[in-house]
C-alpha cells in the first residue's frame, strides 16, 4: 500500500508531497482508496462533504467503531502526516482478519478531505463541514491563490457542492473514532516509546496581518521617504519568536503574500499568516496580543496601515477521558507497561470531531520529530508497531 500510494503528488525537485485539496493529486489519492477499500470488499461511500468511507458490517447500525485520517498534504509536506494513518487503518484490519476475530460492532475506516488547509487557507475542512463548524455559506467564501472559490473547485473535481453541509446523521452512527497519526514532535523519541495516547489538542489558529505602505522605487526613493511594509513585518516575525519563548508556546509565520512582488520595487502590501500554538487559552492568548501590539508599534513608527484578521480558530481539545483510559487498558498488558499519555501542539481531524463523537489518538514515534517537510520519516518497525497497537485497540473497541 505504502510503495502505490507513495508517488501521487511528489515534487521530484523538493521530494515533498503537494496533495492539494480537490485537483488531480487528490483525486489520485481518493482513487487509491476506494480501491483499497473495494479490493478487501468493504462498503465504500462518499459522503456529501467529500469524505470517503469504508464500511464493514451495517454502516446504519449504530454504535459504529471507526479509524483513518486524511490523504492531503501541506505544501512540499512529507510522505506520513495523514497517509500513515488511512494506510494503517487497511493495514490493522488485515492483521484483524489474520486474527479471525468475529467483529461485534460496525467498522469503518475513513479518509477526510482537506484536513491541512493548504488550498483554500482552512484546515480539517470536511471534518468541520460535516460537524456543523463549517456553515456551507461560510465554505463558499473560501478562495484558493487563484481566486478559485472551494464550491469551484468541487464542481470541476466531479463533486456535488450543493450537497455539503453539516452530516449530523452520519456522525451518530458513530460509537468511537480513533485516529492514528505520526507524532508531530520528540516526545516518544525522547521516551523511547514507540507508541503512544494523545491526552489533548493545544487550542491554535490562524491570524492574517495586512501591511499596507506605498510602492516606489528600490533605487531611487531615499530610505527616509520609504513606506516599507517589510520593515514591519519582519519586526512582527521577530517579535513572534520572541513572544512565543517568553510564554512557553509556538508562534510561527510561515506564509506570505507581497505585492507588487519585485526586486526592484518597494512593497505596497505584505500579508503573513501566523500560526500559533500553546498549551492552554490564556497562554495563546497572551501571545497573539502581544505580537499585535507589537506590529501595531512597528506599523505605526514607519507610517504604515496595519489590519489583522483571525482567520480559523480551534479551542483546546481533550480527548475523551473515557475512550482514552480504555485504549491505555488495551494496550498495557499489566501495571509495570504503560504507554506514555502526551498533548500535541498539532491540529487533527479527531479533535474536530470531540464535540460530537468520543475520539482518542494514537502516535508513531518520529525519531528527528520533523513534520510538514520532506524529511519527515518514521521507522518501519514502528509503523508496523502502530499497526500492531490499532489492530489492538479495533478488537477490543469493536469484537467485544
């Protein structure tokens, strides 16, 4: 599975991943696993957001225990963050067949659309959709690079964007959903585990800050005439980083927009995106406040206009206690063998759906801890490890 699925959507020059949201990579992807799911004769459905499902047993009997993740990648990302999670979904269910395990409870295994956002600026897009956080008017407004709005693009990947909306029915067919996912950091490395439970979500979101100057001439207009949005920016940036060590959290800018985007020419506008992240509200909080003031002292002291808009917000996310507890039961086999319980400063699909259906995670150890990048990489054994665990949990969350 992971030598079929590992060319779709690679860059040959950065040897990352660009499985964008609705084009020809994700449609190559979705392509793999309806096979994958029609090839071990599972039910398999799209449902009216663009999620796919993989069915064993009754999918409108209830009580429904299911795993997966997402198939889309950030740009140039690496070849685990999503795809290990649907691939180890098939592949523990194999391992349950070779078991003979007799199932109790409905089964499926699931790939949601558009869960990094690298398109159209929003993450976890067809599990908000299908929870209700995402209104279809408000999905109407999203907008690639291109201007290409997400109904767009839909239609012209083959899709029904009239139908989207919040899927409240499907979800209660849900008993639980376990996601499996490499671990976004070192924690288990520096554990040596390679294995673990995420406990909770970091609440995190996105800011847009819009500086505005003038454009002139890079050679001509003297420095003391010039209304440089860059000075600005790069001022927040460092005020970001230096916020964020204070605090105790993450702040990132990692995407931006300049225009008119010559050498030769002053800026008019520079648009970066903040990404930030901390372990509880007020911390988070108190950093993107302070990086504010501060770009609006940067902005001010060089004649520049300043607007920031938060674009997407997700509040702290704990994982349900009880389904957390029961998937530590499982996979320790007496008191002397735990396995670790770790937060995450990472996003996921699971926490979007906390509100409306017991969830937990699993985490595969990422030996350098390096996500969202080519060199992401995890050992095959403890993918195979993974494997293991979730085929573990699925028997006794759904052959009870």
């Amino acid at each position: 599975m992971w030598r079929d699925l590992a060319p779709i959507g690679r860059n040959n020059e950065s040897g990352g991943y660009r499985r964008y949201a609705w084009t020809a990579a994700d449609t190559d992807c979705r392509a793999w696993f309806k096979d994958q799911a029609e090839s071990r004769g599972l039910t398999y459905e799209l449902d009216r957001n663009g999620n796919q499902w993989a069915w064993l047993g009754d999918p409108a009997a209830g009580d429904a225990v299911v795993t997966g993740s997402h198939l889309d990648s950030v740009p140039d990302g690496g070849a685990f963050d999503g795809p290990l999670g649907v691939v180890s979904s098939f592949a523990a269910l194999d391992e349950l067949r070779r078991r003979g395990v007799e199932f109790t409870r409905p089964l499926a295994l699931t790939n949601f659309g558009d869960e990094e956002g690298a398109r159209f600026g929003l993450a976890c897009v067809g599990s908000r959709l299908a929870a209700g956080k995402l209104t279809p008017a408000q999905a109407a407004e999203l907008r690639d690079m291109d201007g290409v709005s997400l109904p767009q693009a839909m239609e012209r990947a083959g899709y029904d964007p009239e139908a989207i909306g919040p899927d409240q029915e499907r979800l209660a067919r849900i008993g639980a959903f376990v996601e499996l996912h490499v671990e976004q950091g070192r924690a288990l490395d520096l554990s040596g585990d390679a294995v673990g439970i995420a406990s909770a979500i970091w609440p995190h979101g996105r800011w847009r800050f819009d500086f505005r100057g003038e454009a002139n001439h890079a050679g001509t207009t003297r420095l003391v005439d010039r209304r440089d949005p860059m000075l600005s920016y790069a001022q927040t940036v460092l005020a970001a980083r230096r916020e964020a060590e204070l605090a105790g959290a993450v702040a990132t800018f990692g995407k931006i927009s300049v225009e008119p985007n010559g050498v030769n020419a002053i800026p008019s506008l520079v648009r970066g995106w903040l990404d930030s992240r901390a372990a509880d509200q007020q911390t988070l909080d108190t950093v993107v406040t302070a990086v504010e003031k501060a770009a609006r002292e940067y902005a001010d002291a060089h004649g520049i206009d300043l607007e920031t808009v938060r674009e997407s917000f997700t509040p702290v996310v704990e994982f349900d206690h009880a389904l957390r507890d029961e998937l530590g039961r499982i996979l320790g086999t007496d008191d002397s063998l735990t396995v670790p319980v770790l937060g995450t400063g990472a996003g996921h699909d699971a926490g979007i759906l906390a509100d409306s259906v017991p969830t937990a995670m699993l985490f595969v150890r990422n030996p350098t801890g390096v996500s969202h990048s080519p060199a992401e990489h995890a050992a095959e054994d403890d993918c195979l490890a993974g494997v293991g665990a979730l085929a573990d949990v699925l028997e006794g969350l759904a052959c009870r």
